[in-house]
C-alpha cells in the first residue's frame, strides 16, 4: 500500500468517526500517518478499505492499527488464499511451492505463518527470511 492510499484510508476514517485523530497537531497528523503506512505496507489498499469498511459497518469507534490488520487476515488476499489462524503444515508447503514454481511472492502474513513451522523455514526465501528495512513514508 502507499502513502497516498493510506492518506486516504485515513480521509475515510476521519469522515466516518469526527473524534478519529482531531486533538494532533501538524507534526503528530504526519507521525500518525508515518505509522499507519508502515503497519500497513505489507498488505493491498483493496483489503486494508474493505476491513476498514467492515469496521465502519461494525463499531462505533475508530480502529487501532491491529483491529484493521486482523480484518485484512480474515480476508482473501489477491491470490484466494484464506488467511488461517496457525496455518497447517500442509498449507504452508502449498504456499511455498507455489511461490518457488510460479514466483507468486509469499505475503508477509504467509511468512509469518510458515515461520512458525521451524523445519520449514530453510525453504523461505532469503528475502522472506529476514525482516525488511522499512521504508520512510514521508
């Protein structure tokens, strides 16, 4: 996701919960938004609006961070995988072998997954491995 879609993720949390945000100052609005954008960046803008939708449609109160990526989980990602909670063996070698023979890159939840099976980390790539840099949003 980029900074400008996060931008906008924020616009509509803002419209949807007046309070959402309104006591920061200039510099907090762009750590906020610095912060959202990295928590977020793993993930497409398609699914971090539809949880965020999904929230809107819910709760009475603005979400945390954390409530908008458990919703993103709980949703198909671009490839149809369902996101589940441990993740079983079997699924996560289905995942792997598609990322090896169709060069489908592993999402980050997926990485996550896989490394809670220790025998199959050795065969994650060497990107998926390592936490990445994360990037300066703005």
């Amino acid at each position: 996701m980029t900074i400008s879609e996060t931008k906008m993720l924020l616009a509509v949390l803002k419209t949807a919960y007046p309070e959402f945000n309104k006591e920061l100052v200039d510099d907090e609005h762009k750590n906020a938004l610095r912060l959202w954008y990295k928590m977020l960046e793993g993930y497409t803008y398609k699914n971090c609006s539809e949880a965020v939708a999904q929230h809107i449609q819910k709760c009475k109160f603005a979400p945390k961070i954390s409530e908008i990526i458990d919703i993103v989980k709980d949703i198909d990602d671009a490839y149809g995988f369902k996101k589940y909670g441990l993740g079983d063996e079997w699924q996560c070698r289905s995942w792997i072998n598609l990322s090896e023979n169709l060069g489908i890159p592993l999402m980050p939840w997926q990485v996550e997954i896989i490394n809670k099976h220790p025998h199959l980390r050795s065969r994650l790539p060497e990107t998926s491995q390592q936490p990445g840099l994360l990037k300066e949003a703005i």
